[in-house]
C-alpha cells in the first residue's frame, strides 16, 4: 500500500518561523526544542487532527494548541 497518497506536504514560510521563534522565546524554551517547534507548527498549518509521538512532553510544553493535538500511538 502506498501511504505517501495520504500525506500532505506544508511548507513554513517566514511568518511560521517568526512564530515559532516568539512560542519559545514566550516559554523560555531554548535549544534544540526548535526542531519540536518547527514539527508543531508544520501540524498546526496543516490541520492536522493528530501529531504521534513517542515522547509526548516534548511537544506538550509548547502550548495549549499543541498539546490538543499531541497523542501517544497505541
């Protein structure tokens, strides 16, 4: 089965960095967390329903928006 038929491709542009950028800085969230970010942004612009994650606290630190999203697979 070829999954990539259901995936969506989101591009960022400068005003989702700028975004992310000021969501961190707001929580004093420095370092590598960007990437957990950037990842956050990409799911929050596309609409997504869910964003899996094995390590769940390093996306719900990043807001409510983002925690409402976030879910564990089973």
């Amino acid at each position: 089965m070829d999954l990539l038929v259901y995936f969506q491709t989101v591009s960022l542009e400068q005003a989702d960095y700028q975004s992310v950028i000021q969501r961190l800085t707001a929580l004093n969230l420095p370092g590598g967390v960007i990437f957990d970010g950037l990842l956050a942004q990409s799911a929050l612009k596309g609409g997504v329903d869910k964003l899996l994650t094995l390590n769940p606290k390093d996306f719900n630190r990043l807001g409510q928006d983002v925690v409402a999203i976030v879910q564990v697979p089973s």
